[in-house]
C-alpha cells in the first residue's frame, strides 16, 4: 500500500518542527519605524466541528480498535514495515490493520470531518438539493445520498460522514447516507467495527451514572446509516463494473488514493477516471484529496518524466485545449495545499498529527445540447 506514507511520515515530522527563526538579522532602521499595533484583540477562531464531537469520534476508534499496549506495539511494528516499504507486511494481518485505523484513520476522519462540515459539505448539500430538484424549505431532513468511497477501507471516511449526519442533525441534514466502500485489502473487520461502533451507544464504562447512560446514543441510527463494504481492485474495474458501482451515486470520494493508484499504473488510474466520468450522472460530485504536491513519474519512450497528481486529474477530468476535448466536469473547489490541526484539548491513547492535504472537488457537468 501507501508509497506515500513515507512522505506522510515526513509531514508529520514538518509538523511538529518548532517554526525556523529567520536566518537574517533584523533590520533595526526597519525594526524602529514599525510599531505594534496596542490593543488588538485577535477574534477567537471559529471551528467548524464543536470539540465534543471530535472527542467522540476519538472514543469510536478507542473504544473499537484500542486494546492496549499491545495496539501500542503494533503500531511501531506497522511503522516500521511501512518506513522500509514492505506494505505486504504493514497490512498482512488483522492486528496490524486495526492499529493502522487506529493510528492513521482517527486523525483523518477528524480532518475530513471539518471538510465536510465546511464549504465542501455544504456544496455537496446543494448539489443534492439540485439533484432533487426540490427546494430548500421542502427538502430538509429529507436528504438520502448514496456515497462511493474508493480505497477507504481503513475507516476515516465512515467516521467522518457519521460525525457530519450527527453534527448536521440540528439544521438541515443529511438524514441517510449510504455508504459503499471498497478497498483492496481486508479491511472487513475494521470496516464492520467501526460501522457497529457509530451506530451503536459509547460505552461509557461502569462508574457512568444511571442517567448518563439512558442518554448516550449511537452517533447516528443504524437505519440512518447503511455501510457496505466490497475488497476489490480499482485498477482492474472495467466500464460495465464501474457503471453498475455509480448506479444512484452522488458523490464519489479519492482520499489519499489517488497517487498511489497513479503509482501503481498511471494508465489503468486515467482508464478508471475516464470510465467514471463516462458513468457518472450530471450532478455526481467527486472529492479527491491527496498529500500536498504528490508526483507520478511517467515513462514516454524511455524517458521518465513527473506530473503533479493534479496536472493528471485535471486533464482526465477537465479536458485539454490542445487536443481539443472538452471538459466533462467543473472544478468547484481547489486547494493545493490546506492544513487541519488538531484543536486543544482532545484525549486520546495514540500520538496524533496534524494533516495536511490538497482538496479538489468537480462536479459532473451536463452533456446534452
Ligand atoms: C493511504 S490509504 C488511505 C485510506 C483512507 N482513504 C484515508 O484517507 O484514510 C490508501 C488506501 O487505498 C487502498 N488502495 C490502494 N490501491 C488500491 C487499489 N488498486 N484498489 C483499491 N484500493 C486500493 C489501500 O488499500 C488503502 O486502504
């Protein structure tokens, strides 16, 4: 799996480096002619998912997959295979996949929870509204989407919808999501764990009060969320599997996939692409998002030569002028590179890190004349 995982692992690191000290001396003629400005209070930023919904969503992994210090363990041994690119090893076993959620999937499903709860969510609410055709005051609470999440076996994007259905539960929602998962390793397990977990009480422990417990709820209803989860190889799905997978489907997610795909065969990931766009309704959204400036090195008549990720998507996706093919979608969000930090406050057995990533979202524009 993840070749990028090592330049994960090295973002990670940037990320907790304290901030470089400029190199030069300050200019005192300069210095002196600037003056701070007194008294200026700095307005509190405003997050965009409450803290304990956060905290919840650390519980689910804990709770599902934390056993311990033997989780602890694994998670070294993970890394290490993972360090040395031997990922047959990093994910050849349950305990290893269960520390890999555990330690990886938290952290993302908190940063793409604060994606979906912000402009990204919201768009993809209005394309629904769209697709619906209905208008705003008819259709709240009535919002039932069918989502395909490619290569997120490991868990971040099941936590993250569950969390956007419960935080969006008091305004206008998402009130069923259906989730279809697929995933080329074994993440079955992992999968049916962590589905079990949003969709049943926190276990609060034995010292919770009476009261506490008749409280506590599942994050959403298990008739609210419906997750299937199919081991399959994306690179070898040919356009009649792709259709039958997009059928109903509005949108379609690529979290920290698509460069390993493009990794694994540059050709088969733009066949896949191009049979999405073929089988995808006007209106069918497609988030991607990847680590920061991630290259795939091509090979043209023997000459190697790298392309940005997104330099391959956007010419799949958009078209190119010069060879005259138009675009198929519209690219409706772009950021090539955006952090999410983890906020103050939040408990949790593992070591955490703060993400950062590119976003892109297109919409599937409408064909016919
Ligand atoms: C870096 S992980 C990302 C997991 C998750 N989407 C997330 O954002 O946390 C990449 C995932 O893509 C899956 N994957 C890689 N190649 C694949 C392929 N050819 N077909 C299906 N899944 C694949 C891996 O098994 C792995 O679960």
């Amino acid at each position: 799996m993840p070749r990028d995982e090592g330049r994960a692992m090295k973002d990670e690191v940037k990320a907790f480096r304290k901030p470089q000290q400029p190199k030069s001396k300050p200019n005192k003629k300069l210095a002196a002619k600037v003056r701070t400005v007194p008294n200026v209070v700095k307005e509190p930023e405003i997050p965009n998912v409450p803290l304990a919904l956060q905290q919840r969503l650390l519980d689910l992994f804990e709770q599902t997959l934390y056993t311990g210090p033997e989780s602890l363990a694994c998670i070294q041994e993970v890394k290490s295979h993972l360090y040395k690119r031997d990922f047959a090893a990093a994910f050849g076993q349950e305990d290893y996949l269960r520390a890999y959620a555990l330690r990886w999937s938290a952290g993302r499903a908190l940063g793409y929870l604060d994606l979906l709860s912000g402009e990204v969510g919201d768009l993809l609410l209005e394309g629904q509204r769209d697709s619906t055709g209905k208008e705003d005051g008819e259709r709240r609470g009535e919002v039932h989407s069918k989502v395909l999440c490619l290569g997120a076996g490991a868990g971040a994007e099941i936590a993250a919808f569950a969390g956007w259905m419960q935080g969006s539960a008091s305004q206008e929602a998402v009130t069923s999501l259906c989730l279809d998962v697929v995933d080329i390793a074994a993440w079955d397990g992992v999968v049916e764990a962590l589905t079990k977990g949003v969709t049943s009480p926190p276990d609060l422990g034995t010292h919770a009060s009476e009261s506490a417990k008749e409280s506590s709820r599942a994050l959403v209803s298990a008739d609210s969320l419906k997750v299937n989860f199919t081991r399959s190889d994306l690179l070898g799905w040919d356009e009649m599997t792709v259709k039958e997978n997009l059928e109903s489907v509005s949108l379609v997610t690529i979290m920290f996939t698509l460069n390993e795909l493009y990794s694994t065969s540059l050709p088969k990931t733009q066949q896949l692409l191009s049979h999405l766009t073929a089988a995808s309704e006007p209106g069918t959204m497609l988030l991607v998002v990847d680590s920061p400036g991630s290259y795939s090195t091509v090979s043209i008549n023997g000459a190697e030569k790298k392309y940005p990720m997104l330099w391959l998507l956007d010419y799949s996706l958009l078209g190119s002028r010069k060879s005259n093919t138009p675009a198929k979608w519209e690219k409706v969000i772009s950021e090539d590179s955006k952090w999410f930090r983890l906020p103050e406050g939040l408990v949790y057995p593992v070591e955490l890190e703060n993400m950062r990533y590119q976003v892109h979202l297109y919409r599937r524009l409408d064909e016919r004349p």
